[in-house]
C-alpha cells in the first residue's frame, strides 16, 4: 500500500528539515533494519518550493500500511 502525504513547510524549518534528510542518508543502514522491522518497503520526502511558502511531499510504500502507522 501507497500512502502521499503534503505537509506546508514553516521557511524557518527548512535548514533543519535538510538536515534531518541528510542525517538518515549517513545512517542508511539503521534507517534499513528499521524499515524492516516496519514492514517499510520505500520512502522518499521532496521538498518542492511553492509561490505559498516549502511544501514537503512524503511517499511511504509499506506491505501493511496500517500496521506501519499504529506503532509509529
């Protein structure tokens, strides 16, 4: 199951934001075994610039979904 998620993004939150996208691709092999664990089969965050302000788009693939979301 496929679950997209648009969250507005605060300017002031953005450098922080970047951040944390860089600090799960330096810990590539925790955030797998945590995947695992979750059921998680992908995941990915885009950061798109809008005329109203940062929107992130977040797109989580998951073999069960709701099981993913209820013990987050």
């Amino acid at each position: 199951m496929i679950r997209i998620r648009f969250f507005k993004v605060h300017q002031d939150r953005v450098e922080r934001l970047v951040s944390w996208g860089e600090e799960l691709a330096a810990r590539r092999e925790e955030v797998l075994a945590t995947f695992d664990q979750e059921t998680m089969q992908r995941e990915a965050a885009f950061l798109i610039a809008t005329t109203s302000g940062p929107v992130m788009v977040y797109v989580m693939e998951a073999e069960d979904l709701v099981h993913r979301l209820r013990n987050t």
